[in-house]
C-alpha cells in the first residue's frame, strides 16, 4: 500500500487541536448546563446512584461502589474527581442544598479533608429524589450513548428548580470560568413563579422575590445596592462579612468577648485556620491590643470563633481591624457563566429563569404526553375488557373451539371463524362480528377468570372512569400554556412547602470598616541582635544600664526611632525592611529577642547579611554597593524608600554577590559647564572627599578616588572597580577620608593606606609581595 504522506501547517494543526480540546473542557467537563444546573461529573454521580437504587429509605452502600459504577459506566475520567464531586455534593457547608447523604467523614467547615471512599458510604436524599430524578421513566430527556456506546445515560436531568441558582457554581474552563453563588431555594421558586406570571417582569421587580445571594455559611452580604446591577449583567462583587457577636461578661473573673458565629463563604476550608493566624499576628504586632486571647470553639453545632477582649476594649473599633485586615471581610467574584445550546454564555438571573421555565415546559410536554398515551392504551384495555365481560359465553366458545392461540385471537380481531367449532350457527354468526384492536385481543386472552366475578367487574368499570378522567386532564394539560403553568407552579409550590428553608444570609448596605489605629509613642529605642540572628529592641535606659555586655554579646547595636524601619541588605542583592515597631520590644536587657526571619521574608538558610541600618540613618545618604567581582556603583538612599517588604536593592550578573555596603559622603552638586553652542549649562557631578582601596584575595591593592565611582539607579549592575585576574575576586573594601591616617599589616608586611599610590578606577592594581 503506498504512502499517503499529508502535509500540513504545524501552528494551524496545533491551533485546531487546542480548539478543540477547549471546548470539550468547556462544554463537557468544567461548565453546568443551564437546564439542570450539573457538570457533567455530577449528573453522571447521581445518575449512577440512580441506578443502583440508592433511594433515601435504603440503606448506604460504599462511596468506592458509586465511583466504580459512574467511572466504569459513564465518566471515564480519574477516580479522585469523581469522588470529590460525591464529597461536595453532601456537604451542606458548600451546598445550598446537598444531594447526597454521606455516611461517615465527609469532611468538614474548616477544610479536612474526607477519608477515603472505601470507608465512607453514601445514598441519595429525598430531596434529590424527588426534585432531581423523578420522571426519567417518562421519557422527559434524551438519553445518549455512553463513552463506548454500551450503556446509556440521560443528556441533562429532569432537575424541577433552577439548580444553577439554588446550589451555585464553579469551575475554571479554558479562558473562562464560573462562579455563581448559592441562593434559598423558596426564594428562588417564588422568582419563578412571578416570572411564569408575567414574562416581562425585570431583573429589579424578581429581585423583590430573590433579594440576593442566601449562602450555607450565613454571614451578610454588605453591598446591596450593587445587586441589581450584578443580577442584570452576570457579572460583579458581592462584598462579604462574617457576623460578630458581643457577649460582655457575665460572672466575675470571666472577660467581655467578641464571638464569630458565621463566617463569609469564601472563608470556609483553610482559609478559618488562616483568620485565627492572621489574629494572632495582629496581636503579636500590636495592631490588635484589646485582644488577649483567641480559641476556635467550633463544633458540628455551627462556627464559634471566641475573641476574649481587655477591659473596657473598643469593640467598634476592633470589629473594623477585623474586616480591614483579616478575611471577615471577603469579596465573592460573580461571573454566572453556563452552558446554553451547547454554548458558554453569561446569564443574569432572568436569563437563567427563562431557560430554566423553558426546560420546564419541555419536560411537562414530554411528560404528560407520556402519561396521556399510556392512558389511551389503559383505556382501549379497559374498553376490550368490559366488552368482552358482556359476551363471554361467545370468548369461552371460541378459545374452545380454537386449535391454537393465533386461531382464537385472529377471530376476537377481525373476525375470521374458520376452522373453529361453534355450538350453533348463532353462535359462529356472532364472532363474525367481533372487531377488537391487538392490545384489546391480547388483554382479553391475557385475562383470568376471577376478573368475572361481579366486583371486580365494577372495579374494571371504576378503573375505566379514572383513566377516562385522567385522560381528560392531561388533554387539558397539554392543550393548554396556562393550564400547564398552573401544574408546574403548584408542583414548586409543593417542592417550596416541603424543603425550603429559612434565610441565613442577611443582605443589607453595610458601613464601610474604617480602622483608626491608636498611634504609638514615639521614643528613641536601641536595636540589638546577636549572632545567631536574634533581633529585639530595648529601651536606652536599659542600653545604657548594660552597655558593656550589650556590645560583647551583640554583633548589630544601633538606635532607631520606634517609627523607623530596618533595613537588611544580603548578598543575593535583596532589600528586605522590618518596621520596628514589629520587633519585639523589651525593657529587661536579659529578654530573648525573636529570629529576623520570622519578622519578614529574610531567609537566613538561602541569604547572607551584608549591610543592616536604620533606614532614617541612611536618609539622604549615597551607599557604595560592591560586588565579589568588581562592580561598583553609588546609589542614592531614596531608592530604597518603597512600601515594599522585599525589593531588590541591585542587579548582579550571573555569579556574582555583593560584598560590602558602604555609607559615603558623597553628594551630588551642580556645576557650570560650557555647551558646543556657546552657551552656559548646568552639569552634575558626584563631589566626595574619601578615596576607596580594593583588596583582592590575591593581594592585589588598588586606590582611587570616590568620585570615579558615578551614581547609578537600584536596578543598574553598576561599573567595573579593578580589572581582575582570572581566579581574582574582591576579597575587602577599605574607604579613606582625605587626611586620615591607615595602615594594616597584610601577610607580614605593613601597608600605609594614606602614601599608597593612587591611581583611576578599572585598573588593574598593585600585587603586594612579601
């Protein structure tokens, strides 16, 4: 067979390819349809469970069994996301309403996880029974061929409310995602209701019926006057709060306490582990004074979160640092993006009625159509029946007289006598006569004798008067929009009576938190740490007190202002700040101090301390940066003034550190210069009276003036200081003011700094020899 070799455009395959790999993820794996509100994942669950009779009054069988059936049968995809779709669907913290009934660890509010599904055991409730799955022996969906084509499966679930709405949303796509909130579901009927009533109602008149958001969690939502215009478009933020509780003190020796008794939605898993840290932070820094303690009392009753506060503490006001500075305040990002004729598109809540009351009628049309001809086909039965109740003297002759069953039903059809022996002529004259229909005829040879006995032949008469009655109904039905909206209404009306519950969301526009913090006194406070990373500050009295052990013990001693912020440069080029006001502060000298690491991002196992100051003693100051392999560069102190905790302080090439940072007396100054032109400008030129010595390690010295160093931005690699040898580095820096007098003893041989000979920047040096 000869090859067949086609040639195409790689980047117009690869575009086709992930096209088409977006919208299977988008169409059938990570959106809801807006019929019934489900992902696929989730309908395949609960169709499976279905299946496998997990009705709410049986007992619970194996989450591992639900998984292997839905993964084996419809959903052949990993087993972990098949059964976190089961987990999420019974946690009544996540769900408006939840769908399955879970035996065992489920996992709970705070974000443990469920156990594995070998030990948790599962069956539906009655809710989704009756709400979810009713009807789907009626054929009121489509049902499709599963992956390998050997079972079948429902293209979308008979789902009675608008699920999208009652049970919200999420889910990332391909360039796009989902997130719909959960909303009551009585609310959500009367929506519906009001809407079937009168189709140009607006998104503000529904709003009447359906205020907002109704979350498992409670809470408030604090921006009402925003809804509307979210609920119109799809699209927004709902802004979220926890409640908060005051409880003064009942009973002495006990203290005032603010309580959370709800959380906001986005807070649930282990972002209430983070709000407790993010307390106690705020206790440890000070910013929440009031507070002396926090405990999570928490249990399956509901969420107690205990603050226990300081006499006479403002509640008010520590209400406000919560919500400003912790996640009891949240936002909730709105984007109620479904699947609508097999396509994704933004819905606001009228939208998403008007698809759901149209899948409704879609489904009543099928459904009663379905009943009305199984009706048609009970009430020719019951016909034939009592028909033959009349004449069956004439039957009994002629299954008789038959020789088979294909003679006996052929007469009581059409007719046909021949063959079968009558008593008289009458008789056979007769049966010439009959005209039954094939179901009738069939019924009739089906039928047992004790259907002759005189009451159940007014229970045949009874039961043919009810489906006369039945049939008359369901003509009505579906002969008619209004008398169909009045079976769809009284059937949520009953769904509303039987399962809504009340509201736990308040909807209201909430104050915005404003936090004033209590300013600090300020004072003059002396900054120890040791060598082994241990930083605190100390009071100048207690410095002065301990002065001599201070400096033994200590390797970075110097005042700040309790205002100030520390500035730790390390050798990778990074510029990390604490506020100093963050470090432990401490009247006793003997106090240990707090590592430097757990005060800010400084990581003392991957970064090394070069430079460490107060940054108000460096203000309006000129730092030297020099590198291991010769890059230098004066940078002006407003460069590192950022709000920033971490900045990079310079750019450094590939395998090179910085050494040494280095306080300077340069300045800038301005002066006059003449142009090409003829005209006098403006020039400006750094002015310094210090000179610098580089020493390498191999006893290469090399001296120069400050001023050849220029002044570069944060972010520039800076200049070349001294041509280095090959395995050269710069070993130690030494900066000179004019008149001093230095001298070092260098391998055994004195060196007097100040007769050094003195030459210009990016030369190579002198080698001193012993």
């Amino acid at each position: 067979m000869a090859e067949n070799i086609v040639k195409t455009e790689y980047s117009e395959l690869m575009q086709k390819s992930y096209i088409d790999y977006s919208m299977s993820v988008i169409t059938a794996r990570a959106l809801p349809d807006v019929r019934d509100g489900l992902k696929p994942v989730q309908r395949r669950v609960l169709y499976a469970m279905d299946q496998l009779g997990l009705n709410y009054d049986k007992p619970h069988r194996k989450s591992a069994r639900i998984v292997g059936d839905a993964m084996g049968k419809y959903h052949p995809h990993g087993d972990s996301s098949i059964y976190e779709t089961l987990v999420v669907m019974s946690q009544d913290f996540k769900k408006g309403m939840a769908l399955v009934d879970g035996h065992g660890n489920f996992g709970s509010i705070e974000g443990d996880g469920a156990a594995a599904m070998r030990y948790t055991e599962a069956k539906l409730k009655k809710f989704t029974q009756d709400v979810y799955l009713a009807d789907l022996d009626k054929d009121v969906v489509d049902f499709i061929p599963n992956f390998d084509e050997t079972e079948k499966e429902p293209a979308v679930l008979p789902v009675r409310v608008p699920n999208l709405l009652v049970n919200g949303a999420d889910g990332i796509a391909v360039g796009m995602t989902t997130n719909i909130p959960t909303h009551n579901l009585g609310e959500v009927i009367d929506a519906v209701c009001a809407y079937m009533d009168n189709v140009n109602i607006t998104t503000q008149e529904l709003m009447q019926y359906c205020p907002g958001p109704d979350f498992p969690t409670g809470g408030l939502v604090v921006n009402k006057s925003e809804l509307p215009a979210i609920y119109e478009t799809g699209t927004g933020k709902i802004k979220l709060r926890g409640k908060v509780v005051f409880e003064p003190a009942q009973k002495r020796g006990e203290k005032d306490k603010l309580v959370i008794t709800e959380i906001p939605y986005t807070m649930i898993g282990a972002n209430i582990g983070k709000f407790i840290s993010d307390v106690v932070e705020l206790i440890e820094s000070k910013k929440a004074t009031d507070i002396v303690d926090i405990s999570n009392e928490s249990s399956k009753e509901g969420i107690r979160i205990v603050l226990e506060l300081k006499k006479n503490a403002d509640v008010e006001n520590l209400k406000n640092l919560l919500y400003k500075k912790t996640k009891l305040e949240d936002t909730f990002g709105v984007n109620m993006l479904a699947i609508v004729d097999g396509r994704p598109e933004t819905l606001g809540i009228k939208k998403i009625i008007e698809h759901h009351i149209n899948f409704q009628y879609e489904i009543a049309t099928r459904k009663y159509t379905t009943l009305l001809n199984k009706e048609l086909a009970n009430k020719e039965i019951k016909e034939g029946l009592i028909r033959a109740c009349d004449i069956i003297d004439l039957i009994i002759e002629i299954l008789r007289g038959s020789t088979n069953l294909k003679m006996a039903k052929e007469c009581l059809m059409t007719g046909n006598a021949e063959g079968i022996k009558f008593k008289s002529e009458a008789s056979k004259k007769q049966a010439s006569q009959l005209d039954f229909t094939e179901r009738q005829a069939s019924a009739i040879l089906e039928m047992r004798l004790y259907k002759l006995i005189g009451l159940e032949i007014l229970a045949l008469q009874k039961e043919y008067d009810e489906a006369c009655k039945k049939i008359a109904r369901y003509e009505k039905i579906l002969g008619s929009r209004k008398e169909m909206a009045k079976v769809i209404k009284e059937d949520l009306m009953k769904i509303k009576k039987e399962y809504s519950v009340g509201r736990r969301t308040v909807i209201e526009d909430g104050k915005e938190a404003v936090f004033i913090e209590k300013k600090i006194p300020e004072q003059e406070v002396m900054f120890i740490m040791d060598r082994f990373g241990y930083a605190k500050t100390i009071d100048m009295a207690a410095y002065e007190r301990n002065k001599e052990a201070v400096h033994n013990e200590y390797k970075y001693i110097f005042s700040c202002m309790n205002t100030d912020k520390i500035c730790i440069f390390t050798d990778n080029g990074m510029l990390h700040q604490i506020k100093v006001k963050d470090i432990p502060f401490s009247t006793k000298f003997r106090d240990k101090g707090t590592p430097i690491d757990n005060l800010g991002n400084y990581d003392s196992s991957g970064e090394r301390i070069i430079y460490l100051c107060a940054s108000e003693r460096i203000r309006q100051k000129r730092l030297l940066f020099v590198t291991k392999l010769g890059m230098m560069k004066l940078v002006d102190t407003s460069e590192f003034d950022v709000m920033k905790k971490t900045v990079a302080s310079t750019k450094l090439t590939d395998g090179d550190e910085l050494i040494g940072i280095y306080e300077t007396d340069a300045r800038t100054e301005v002066l006059s210069k003449f142009n090409y032109d003829g005209t006098v400008g403006e020039e400006e030129v750094v002015s310094s009276d210090q000179n610098i010595i580089l020493q390498t390690a191999n006893g290469v010295f090399l001296k120069f003036p400050l001023t050849d160093v220029p002044q570069k931005k944060k972010n520039a690699v800076g200049v070349r200081g001294i041509k280095l040898g090959s395995d050269d580095y710069i070993e130690d820096v030494y900066i000179l003011t004019n008149g001093d007098e230095l001298s070092m003893d260098y391998k055994g041989k004195m060196l007097d700094f100040g007769k050094m000979k003195m030459a210009h920047r990016d030369t190579k040096g002198t080698k001193v020899r012993r």
